[in-house]
C-alpha cells in the first residue's frame, strides 16, 4: 500500500516580472546617479588643478616683477648710499650739508612699489597649494610685508614738520640714512628669499 506523500511546508519564493523590473529599475538610477557623481567630483577635481596651476603661474610672474624691481630700487639705494659714505666717514659736515641741500635722490625714494595682488588673489578664491609651496610662498609674502613697512618708514619722514627745520638738518640727515640702509638691507635679503622661492616654484 502506497504512503500518501507529505505536503512541504517550505514555500517557494518567486520573484513578480513587475518586481524584477522594479529592482532592475532601481539599480540603474543608483548606477547613473553614482557616475554622475563620480564624474562631477572628476570636473571638480580637474577645475581645481587647472585653477592652482594658474594662481601659480600668476605668482611666479609676480614675483619675479617684483625681484625685477627690488634689483633697480636696491642699486639706486646703494649708489645714494656709497656717495655719503666717504663724508660720513671723514665727519665732513660741510659736505654732508651740501648733500643734504642738494639732490641726494634724484630719483626720489621709490617710484614704484612691490605688489602682492596676485597672492591675494588666491588666499580669496581659496586656491589650495601643497604643504611645502604654501608655506614658501607665505614667508616670502610676509618678508615682503616688512619691506614695505621700511619703505613706508622712511617716507614718513617727509610728513614730520621737524624733518624740514633747518636747525635739525644734521639729525634728520642720520636718521634719513639709518631708515634708507634698513630698507637697502631688506631690499637685498628679499632678492635673495625671492631667488630661493623661484627655484621652489619652477621645479
């Protein structure tokens, strides 16, 4: 006699057409919308390249107008310099005077000025530079910071009324020299940091 078979309690799980398509529907909006993403960050990232590669090159050129600069001013300061040297020296008051009523700066003290315009330009745009041209570039702007400051020192002079009293000419001319060596020095050692900070730049 032939046992009656067992009913399987174990229900078969079968996927509808409608949701297969569903699923199949919703894997390719997740794919599309993850590539779409993926090469949005890509443009993102190429944009950024391209931005920093230009900042740089526009800092590289600033900076060497600005060393191109420094070499002229420097070269006058130094010749104004060495021409009251020896008077100095020898304690010459009289040549000193006629110095000092004389045309000392042809030239005046500075005609043109070291600019930062481009460095600015960056730190607003938020352009994003490696640890090494970052830091670099910060120092280089911050020395020239205190060239300015030099400058701006020296040409305060010429608003101060007791620079133009006749009885102080002696004092006056000291300090004017003390205020055009320090800047003559910082023009100098900002060549020199400007030089460094290029061979950083162009490797």
């Amino acid at each position: 006699m032939t046992k009656p078979k067992k009913k399987s309690n174990t229900k078969k799980f079968n996927l509808g057409t409608r949701t297969l398509d569903h699923l199949i529907h919703g894997g390719l909006i997740f794919t599309s919308v993850f590539l779409a993403f993926m090469l949005n960050e890509c443009r993102i990232g190429q944009q950024e390249k391209k931005d920093t590669k230009m900042a740089l090159h526009a800092i590289t050129a600033e900076i060497r107008n600005n060393k191109a600069l420094l070499e002229h001013w420097s070269a006058y300061h130094k010749e104004i310099i060495d021409n009251v040297t020896p008077a100095y020296a020898e304690e010459d008051e009289e040549a000193l005077k006629i110095l000092w009523e004389g045309d000392l700066a042809p030239e005046g003290i500075m005609r043109a000025i070291i600019t930062n315009d481009a460095w600015n330009m960056a730190r607003h745009n938020r352009i994003t530079f490696d640890i090494k041209t970052s830091m670099a570039l910060s120092r280089l702007y911050e020395h020239q910071e205190y060239t300015r400051n030099a400058l701006q020192n020296l040409l305060a002079l010429y608003n101060e009324r007791e620079y133009f009293r006749e009885e102080l000419w002696l004092e006056n001319f000291e300090i004017f020299m003390m205020r055009l060596s320090e800047l003559y020095a910082q023009e100098v050692s900002l060549i020199q940091h400007s030089e460094e900070v290029l061979e950083v730049l162009e490797k």
